[in-house]
C-alpha cells in the first residue's frame, strides 16, 4: 500500500511543481530560459520533504 502513496504523492508533486513554475514565470513577467532545470530543483525539494513526512507517518 505505501508503493500506491508515494505514487499518488509524486503525481500530485508533478502537478503542484508546474503551478508553482507558472506563478513564478507569471510574476516574473516572461519565462526562464532553463525552465526544466528549474521544474526539477522545484520538484526535488518538494519530494525529499514530502517524502521524508510520508515516511514517518507511515512508521509511526
């Protein structure tokens, strides 16, 4: 069960890291020239986090 978690968090991760992009290109006024790069620092630090909290709810 904790395979199927981690997949709909990491979906769900893909989704929020491409909002948080598009607000940040929309506030910037014009889009970054390494936009993947950026996606990609984005949904790892959300990952890491999100993954560290999902591990220990699910071991506790």
């Amino acid at each position: 069960m904790e395979i199927v978690y981690f997949t709909l968090v990491g979906i769900g991760l893909y989704f929020v890291s491409d909002w948080i992009l598009d607000r940040i290109e929309t506030s910037r006024g014009r889009p970054f020239e390494n936009r993947s790069v950026i996606f990609f620092v984005i949904i790892l630090v959300l990952a890491v986090v999100s993954f560290q909290l999902l591990g220990r709810l699910m071991h506790s």
